[in-house]
C-alpha cells in the first residue's frame, strides 16, 4: 500500500537553558537526519492506526 504525504507539518518547541551556554546549531546533514526520523515515525504510526482501525 503505497501512502503519499503531500504536506505535512510537525510544530515543535525549541527551549534553551538560560544558564547553558548556546550551542553551534547542527549541520545540514544531521538536520535532515532528524527530519527523515521524525517523518518515518509519524509513517510508522499513521500506518499501524490504520491497520488496527481495518481490524476492527
């Protein structure tokens, strides 16, 4: 079964310590790491709702 997302939008919260001092931001690469994780589990997710709501 094939699923196609054409838009999809994860709002997060960023905060930071204000006794921490600021850390370099993270590159391109690992940006995108995140993103691909983040994307494969809101797949995963969306795809065991749906078989377990066609099991029932």
């Amino acid at each position: 079964m094939a699923l196609e997302i054409r838009e999809l939008v994860i709002k997060v919260t960023v905060s930071t310590d204000a006794g921490k001092t600021s850390a370099a931001m993270p590159d391109e690469r690992t940006l995108r790491q995140w993103k691909e994780s983040i994307v494969r589990e809101c797949l995963d997710n969306i795809l065991k709702r749906m078989k377990t709501e066609a099991d029932r």
